[in-house]
C-alpha cells in the first residue's frame, strides 16, 4: 500500500520497477503498462549496426535535434566464475542470449538499446596484451579527493528502453529466468556462462527525477527539483554540439575497430546546499559559467539554450579572470577545456542517467570516446585544480558541482563491434562461433 494506505498509482508501480527488479516488479509493471505492442526485432544476424554504440540514430529528439535517451536504464556487472580464458560454450551461450534480444525486440528507444563490454581484468584472463591501440587501462582514482571502489568485473551489460517492462523482460531473460521475452524463445541466458555481480539501475527524463525526489537521501525536504528537469540538479544536459558523434569515438584501427572504450562512474549527489544555499544564478554560474548567470542566459531548466550550451572559446580561455572576478568557475567551463580539440571538435559521448540505487540521489555517468586516457584528461580539467588558488575558491567549493558530487566507483570497459561482442580475444576472435 501506499503512504495513507491508498493502493499504488500506476506512476508509483512504473517509477519503482526498474530499480526493484525481478519477477515480481515484472508482474507488477505488466499489469500497469498499457498493452501497446513492443516492436520486434530481425530474425537476420546482420540486421543490427555493427557498432553497438550506435544508439543516436534509433532514440527520440527534442525540438533542437538534441538526443533523448531512453527512459529507462540499466547496468548489469558479470563475472565469469572459473579462470582463465572462457570456454566456446561460454562464448556460443552469451552470443545466443544476445541474438535472442535483438530477435525479441527492435534496435530503438521504443523497443530496447543494448551492448556488452569488457574490462580489462577480462582480457587479462588470456595471459597477452591487447593491442596497443586500444588505450584500456585499469580503472584509478581521478582526483586528489577522491576514493572510490573499482569496478573490475569481466563484462558490463547496458540495457535501456522508453518502457520499464521492456527492460525488466530483457534482464530476466538475460539471468534465465525467462524462457521468453516478447513473444521470442530464448536459447540461452548470460547465467549459462555469467555470474551477476551486481545490479545498477536508472532513469532520465523530464519529470523523472521531480516524481522520484521526496524521501531521496542528497535531496532537501523541500523536493526542490523542477518538475521540467530530467536530471536532478536541475537543468537538461547532453547538447548536440557539445556531445562527440559516434563516429568520432568509434576506433578506426586494430582488431576491434568498430568498437570503442567506455568508462562508467557512479556518484553520489548531495544537494541540500546546492539548492538551499545557492540562488539560481549562482546554481547556472557554477554549471555553466560566471557569464552565462551574469548575461541570464540560461532560462527555467535551460531548454532555452537549443542544441549548445554556450560554451564558447572565449569563456573557455577566460577561465582566470573569471575566477578572479566572480570568484567561482563553471563546470562545463572547465570541463571544455580538454573535452575539445583545437578545431572545436568535441572529444567524448557523454550518456549520464539518475538513480535511486540505495534510496539516494545518484548519478551514472558513461562515456564513450576512443580511448580511457581521453576521458582521465577531461577528468583532471573538471578537477580545476589550476583555479583552486583564489581566496575565494577551493578544490572543492565555488569550483563548479564539485562539492555535490561524491564519486563511488569507477570501472573502465571496451565495448567491442557486435561481431565481436561474445567473449572476444584479445586479438579480436571469438573461437567457436
């Protein structure tokens, strides 16, 4: 029952599922989603991209062309159980499981996004380097304040849909729990060769976080988070011209070309001060920059703004004088400074979602880009170590969204092409299929 002991809302049962899991959120969920037919999948092995990460294509849009990620998310960290390199009936079960998905379900947010991804602990069961092409090293502590847990797990799953069901159906199929999924037979399950390690769920989208704030710890009683929002602190995020094309992140040589490299962190938010004690100017100040709250460029959540943020060169290289001035700097002012080649070109493709994970506000934040070492670099600029000497700013106060933020974990993952997603070698092979 619900708080006053009224019976669950629709919205209460849908908004809960995902992060509950399991049959009985399954079953919970089914029975309050409408009965719009999920569509299918291809039956085709060739059907879906060669790219795994190519998701921008096959999800919805806003007004200004900025990509709209799937409502929905979800990560699952396997461990294969015995050492050693895996077994060809290990790769045949997990190569199966995977085609079962894309024959149950068609390649988009309406159906289900999905990819797999190695770490490398994993390759490392093969007793040889990857290429040198391919920059996966172990994951580390990116800031002098930090100290995070390490995900090193030999597999990451990432599953994401408009519709909640939609995502339960998968992950129980995936843990063999299922023997259908969508009006498909599955063949296999990821259990067949995986252990689930753990189990990291999330959402994004307008709205979302206001109906999941009230109770959440990090958020203030006073459930500040705007009703418009699709992340909790308050503004949109992911602008098309300050995001990476897939074809820029892509690896364009070696064994898994086609592929790329992923880092996911998962961090903790704390943001009693950051909306009792901050005003919205100083708020927009701190996630863009000093000039965007002194010119009031930013409007509501910031849908004002269109496909870019308004990061431009010149507040990148007047970063200094900014925090001498104001006495504070920009995260996404910081952040540019090594996100961008000299040519403007944007270096990573970020797809950060919230969570209630443990009944906190919480944030994943995967990144795509070519290499790990990208993202360290992009990293050490958002630490704005170079500006903490002003009196009036520290490591981590008036230094961007630093002092709401709390990093828990961090793993580092190759998400290789798809005809290589099935326990790949690494020289790019994957015997036995």
């Amino acid at each position: 029952m619900a708080d006053g002991g009224k019976e669950p809302t629709r919205r209460d049962v849908l908004k809960g599922a995902v992060a509950v899991g399991g049959a009985a959120a399954l079953s919970a969920c089914l029975e309050q989603t409408d009965a719009e037919p999920v569509p299918e999948g291809s039956d085709d092995p060739a059907s879906p991209p060669e790219r795994q990460h190519a998701w921008n294509g096959r999800v919805r849009t806003d007004e200004n062309g900025n990509t709209l990620l799937p409502r929905h998310q979800l990560l699952l960290y396997l461990t294969l159980p015995n050492e050693g390199p895996p077994s060809e009936a290990e790769r045949e079960a997990v190569e199966s499981a995977l085609h079962g998905l894309d024959r149950a379900y068609e390649r988009s947010s309406e159906g289900l996004l999905h990819s797999i991804a190695y770490s490398p602990q994993y390759f490392d069961r093969f007793g040889g380097d990857l290429p040198g092409s391919i920059d996966l090293p172990e994951p580390r502590a990116l800031s002098p304040f930090e100290s995070p847990a390490f995900d090193r797990q030999d597999a990451l799953v990432h599953l994401a849909s408009d519709r909640a069901d939609v995502v339960l159906a998968a992950e129980e199929a995936l843990r063999g729990n299922e023997s259908t999924v969508n009006g498909r037979e599955m063949d296999a399950a990821l259990t067949d060769a995986f252990e689930v390690d753990d189990r990291r769920s999330g959402f994004v989208g307008a709205g979302m976080p206001a109906e999941r704030q009230d109770g959440l710890s990090g958020i203030p009683e006073s459930n500040p988070v705007p009703d418009e929002s699709p992340l909790f602190m308050g503004f949109i995020s992911g602008f098309r011209q300050n995001q990476a094309t897939e074809d820029y992140v892509t690896l364009g040589e070696g064994p898994f070309a086609g592929g790329t490299t992923k880092h996911v962190s998962n961090l903790r938010m704390r943001l009693e001060d950051w909306y009792g004690e901050q005003s919205f100017d100083e708020r927009v100040a701190e996630l863009f920059s000093p000039v965007h709250a002194e010119q009031r460029l930013v409007e509501g959540v910031g849908e004002n703004l269109g496909d870019d943020s308004g990061i431009s060169s010149e507040i990148i290289e007047d970063i200094g004088a900014h925090a001498r001035e104001f006495g504070r700097v920009g995260h996404a002012q910081k952040v540019a400074r090594a996100n961008r080649e000299a040519d403007g070109t944007v270096r990573t493709l970020r797809r950060h979602f919230e969570s209630t994970d443990d009944d906190e506000a919480g944030l994943h934040f995967p990144s795509l880009q070519r290499g790990i070492t990208t993202f360290e670099e992009v990293r050490a600029a958002m630490n704005g170590t170079d500006v903490a000497d002003e009196p009036t700013i520290r490591q981590r106060v008036n230094n961007g969204i630093l002092e709401y933020i709390f990093v828990k974990r961090r793993g580092n993952f190759l998400v290789p092409p798809r005809p290589l997603r099935a326990l790949p070698t690494p020289t790019g092979e994957t015997p036995g299929l």
